[in-house]
C-alpha cells in the first residue's frame, strides 16, 4: 500500500481484506453511471456487503402444530414492529422522513392482507412460517412486475421492493437473524450493495457511512429517500456495481450526476472533494429556506404541492414545505391482495392522510390499475396493448360495484378535512359525467348509512390523453379543476412507451407539442375558471418548472425531495420573464431548441439548483440574463 493510500476500513477492530493495489485486475479510473439518489460528492473506500436476503429453511409442519406456528407467525410480526421502533427511536432528532417511512413499515409489516396470504399457506399447505413468509413475497413481487421488464413502471417496482424488504424482515424474526448488515465500524466507508431495506439504511446512521451505492433502484424508492432524509450521497441502479467494485477500492460517490468512480487519480479526487464541499454549503442554505413562501420576484403566488402514495408520507411533504397534496395514489391497496379492500379499510387509510395534512387540501386520485399497473384482485383480461386498453376510469365505470366503494370511502373521508376527487385518464366528456353520476349516488349511500361528510366535494378530471386536451373548453364545463399529468401526456401524445429505456431521450417534457398541449389547456381552465394544476415529474425540473410558470400552471405537485429546489428557482424569477420565455419557446420547433432556450435564459440565476453547487449565482437578487432576455418578444 502507498504512503498516500487512505487506512482500510475495520470492523470491530479487525481490517478488511484488501485486494493489492498493484493488481492489474482492479479497474483504474473508470466511471460506472446510475441514478442519482441522493445529492452530495464524497470520496472514500468501498465496503460490499453481500445478498441481504434471509436464508430460511422449508419444512411441513404436522397438522398438530399448525396454530402453533400461526402463533409463532404473529409473535414475529410484533417482533419486528417493536424493532423497527427501536431503529426509528435511534436515529437522531430532525429527519422527519425517515420517520415516516420507518412508520410506513410498520403498517406494512402488520397488513392484514400480507398476513392473511401466510396464514393460509400455513394452514393450507403446512408450510412453516419461514417458506410462507417466503413464498407469499415472491408471490406478490411478481404482481407489480410485468412479463417484459421493458414494460415495468419504476414506482410500482419500488413498492414491489418495499413488499420484499417487509418480508425479509419477518424472515429476520423467526429465523433470529438479526446480525446487522453493516456490522460496527471504525472508518468511514462507502457501502455497496444489490439493494438496501430502508429500516437497514436507518440502522447505519450512528455507523460512519458515507455513501450508498445499490445495484437496483430508483429516485422514487424509500431507501433513496431515506438516503437524502440522512443527507448521505447515494447512487442507485448501478448495474455493475458488485462485478466491478471489491472492498478497499477507493471510490468517488456522485449523488448529483449519479456516477462512481472507481480507483481514481489524485487530481480528480481533490476536484471531487472540492465539488462536495461546495454542494454541502449550497444545500444547508437551500434548506433553511424551504418554509418560505412561494413566489416569484414579483410577488406572484405558485402553489406547491405533494405525489404521495402512503399516509406516512404526507408528513414528509409537510416537512419538505408542501401546500397540500396534489395527488394521492389510491391504486396501490388493491394490488397484493386477491380480494377487493372494504369501505372501511379505505375510509381509514384516506382519514389517515386527511387529518395528516389538514388544514391543507389533500386531492384523492381513483384508482389508477391497467396498463403498467397490475393487480390480481380486478383479473384483468389478457390484452395485446393494455396500455390502450381497460385502464384508470374506463375500469372503474366497467365495475361500478367496486368503484361505488371507493367513491363511498372517499365521501365519508371528506369530513376529516379539504378532500378533492380526481378521475384518471379521463378521455371523453361522457366518462366525467358518468363519475360525477355515480358520485352522487355515493354521496347519497353515505347520508343514508348515517356517515357524516363534507357538503361539498369538488370533482376533477387529469389530463393526459390528446382527446382531453383537445376538448379542454367543453371538459372545463363539466369539471372543478384539471390536473396535467405529463408522464402519460408524453406517452401518449408522442407515441413513446415511458418504460422503453431506449427511447427514454425522445421523451422529452420540452416537445413544443407537449408545452402546446399546456398552453391549451391553462387557457381553456382560465375561461372556465376552473383552477389548473400539474403534476407530472416535469414539475421537479427547476428549469421546467419556470417555464410552466410562463405557461401559466400556478400549482405544481411533485415528489416532497424536490419542493425545496422548486420553491428556490421560482423565488429568483419574475412572471414577465417567464411568459417571454415561454412564448419564445412555442414558437420553436425542436425539444432539443427550447431546451436550450431555457436554459440559456435562466441557467444564470438558477446555475447552482441545476448544479447543486454554491458556484454561480447563489445571490439574494439573482437576474434572469439580460442578453437571452433582449432576444424575447413581449409576452
């Protein structure tokens, strides 16, 4: 080993093996790309931990024992809950999220449908409690993962991990597993792994890690979260990560562009720090301000608001700034079941997320199933391209049995607080009216079961298919407010399936389609008066975001992480400036034209939220630059 050389890292006194700098096979300076998880640049030596996963034994149990074991089941469940509120009580005061996640564990580990899927095997099929547990992951795994991986949305995936990382955990309690997957440490290190399980993410925060590199993930998965909840840099989806890096390599951590770079040189590893340094002062600054209002330089309010999916994650977004939630996902309790959740089960889900945010509105989106999105208790007919097919409110209105019981659910619900409704994929005047039908009726049930609820509940309708944004005039007649959805509005209007990697660049947010489609339907809301907003992930791209402002969107909702950011690049910028710019870019031809339109006006006031440095113009009176300004028309 080298003078210069950093120390090996050492676990409990004893050192890592490590693999002789001077080996020939160790990869010098190359860069392995992924997905950025969490922002931050760090350098430091690699710990690879291995498969995560729970090693179980598979056995039948005499009929004798079968409670026994039932017994031995719901004492693990208790078990792990009381384990994942000592993980939670560890972790110091301040990251509010990792709470709240932690939280959503501990609802998931005592989901009567998970369980009630294992009792059955044991009692059924004689199966110990381990091969249960086992068997009914890897069963509801595969319902929120579609034959062709192609085809697989990332945020379905993700909870399809959250069910694994559950599970696991219960794995952990009947088989007394419980060694930690990171054991003490006594250096700071960079841990690699496949995956990582949130409560184990948490478990390493007294532990000196520095940074988390996985093999599999996504921006949008609660060990990504977690990881910026604890302000550590991670990169996740690094496909070769485990084949390429060995314990002891030095690394550098990129949680901004989502790279590593493996054994690099002296100069690239003192530009890495310097980067680091730099990003950790912009991004205290950054979050200090989170809890200001938002509005532009000139005073004009921009409302931001949440996509959540669990209760626990409301308080996130509160935590993060929100205004309210924007978009509740409501589909993701009927996908690891095989029968369809109560009126009550729902009731007490959306009262859950509710009283969270009240007094804040909380706009409740039906269920979204079909297409990309599976689940086993509606047996959806095999399709050719499910993605045109019987998806969203085409579903719901096929069975309106099940849809009345969410409508009821929803309405008993709207007395905790400001509830909203939203109809997904909305294609035709006929489908809202059909909802606002059964609505009623709903509401009617309700007041004759005795159930309180509020005396008004507004509808609306999102707007991501073409036919709604062509008929956005006659729409706004019939709904109380629209909700752009750009993930599938992209999809749809350029003919790119969102989950095709390949064709990933041509799916731009910046299409001059796309920004015409906005621009039609903010105008056609503005006549109706019926309030507009948008929620798809465009609303996260600081430069995007002020170009909805010129668009006219005055509410955004997005993932929590990204309200600080957003809130930050629409304080440095004016409305005039931003209705230039965005007539400026109408009237261009290209995705790639606009973007660098954008860019080239605004990048100077925003350079360090687009590079997460405190280089640039980090000033209390940033300016749009005068010379791309000049360029532009009046608005």
């Amino acid at each position: 080993m080298n003078d210069d050389d950093p120390p090996p890292p050492t676990m409990s006194g004893v050192a890592v093996t490590l693999a002789p700098p001077s080996d020939t096979c160790l990869p010098r300076g190359i860069v392995l790309k992924g997905i950025p998880g969490s922002p931050g640049v760090v350098v430091g030596l690699a710990l690879v931990v291995g498969d995560t996963r729970t090693a179980y034994g598979r056995r039948h149990v005499p009929s004798a024992q079968i409670e026994a074991e039932v017994e031995r089941l719901h004492r693990a469940v208790e078990d792990a809950k009381r384990n994942l509120r000592e993980v939670s009580a560890r972790i110091p005061a301040g990251p509010l999220e990792t709470n709240a996640i932690l939280d959503a564990y501990l609802m998931m580990v005592g989901d009567p449908m998970l369980l009630e899927r294992v009792v059955r095997k044991i009692r059924d099929e004689k199966k110990c409690a381990e091969w249960a547990v086992a068997q009914a992951s890897d069963e509801i795994a595969k319902l929120f993962a579609p034959a062709d991986s192609n085809e697989r949305d990332a945020y379905i995936a993700e909870r399809g991990h959250d069910i694994e990382f559950v599970c696991d955990r219960l794995l952990r309690e009947l088989t007394g597993d419980m060694k930690q997957i990171v054991p003490r440490l006594d250096q700071p290190v960079v841990i690699i792994g496949r995956d990582l399980s949130p409560a184990d993410t948490a478990g390493m925060v007294r532990e000196p890690v520095i940074a988390f590199i996985t093999e599999i993930g996504t921006r949008t998965s609660h060990t990504a979260i977690m990881a910026r909840a604890l302000e550590i840099p991670a990169v996740v989806g690094v496909a070769d990560a485990l084949s390429l890096v060995r314990t002891g390599d030095t690394l550098i951590v990129d949680g901004l562009r989502g790279e590593v770079v493996v054994n690099p040189n002296a100069a690239t590893i003192e530009e890495a720090r310097s980067r680091g340094a730099k990003h950790l002062a912009f991004a205290r600054g950054l979050l200090t301000a989170r809890n200001q209002p938002c509005v532009t330089r000139d005073g004009e309010p921009v409302s931001l608001k949440a996509n959540v999916e669990l209760p626990a994650e409301a308080i996130l977004a509160l935590d993060h700034g929100a205004e309210g939630i924007g978009l509740y996902r409501t589909e993701f309790i009927y996908i690891d079941r095989r029968t369809m959740p109560t009126e009550d089960e729902q009731y007490e889900l959306y009262r859950a997320v509710v009283e969270a945010v009240a007094p804040r509105p909380v706009t409740l989106r039906t269920f979204d199933i079909g297409g990309d999105k599976f689940a086993s208790s509606f047996q959806l007919p095999a399709e050719m391209n499910p993605a045109l097919g019987l998806r969203a409110v085409r579903l719901a209105l096929s069975r309106p049995d099940v849809f009345l019981v969410q409508l009821r659910a929803m309405v008993r619900a709207s007395v905790h607080g400001d509830l909203r409704i939203m109809v997904p994929m909305v294609a035709s005047v006929q489908e809202l009216r059909e909802v606002r039908r059964l609505l009623g009726r709903a509401m009617s049930e309700v007041d004759n079961a005795g159930h309180g609820r509020a005396k008004h509940i507004p509808l609306g309708m999102m707007i991501e298919v073409p036919s709604a944004v062509v008929m956005a005039d006659v729409l706004a007649r019939e709904a109380e407010f629209f909700s752009i959805g750009t993930n599938d509005l992209i999809q749809y209007t350029l003919a790119i399936d969102r989950g095709n990697r390949s064709l990933a660049h041509l799916a731009s947010a910046f299409h001059p389609a796309i920004l015409r489609m906005i621009r039609q339907v903010t105008r056609a809301a503005a006549a109706h008066a019926v309030p507009v907003a948008l929620c798809g992930a465009m609303a996260s791209d600081p430069l995007a975001a002020v170009l909805l402002v010129g668009l006219g969107l005055r509410e955004l909702s997005m993932e929590a992480a990204a309200i600080p950011e957003i809130k930050e690049a629409i304080r440095r910028v004016a409305t005039a400036d931003c209705e230039r710019a965005a007539e400026a870019a109408l009237s261009l031809d290209t995705a790639e034209a606009v973007e660098e339109l954008i860019a080239g006006t605004f990048a100077p006031a925003l350079f360090d939220l687009l590079t997460g440095s405190e280089d640039g113009s980090y000033a209390e009176e940033p300016v749009t630059s005068p010379d791309a300004l000049r360029t532009l028309p009046e608005p």
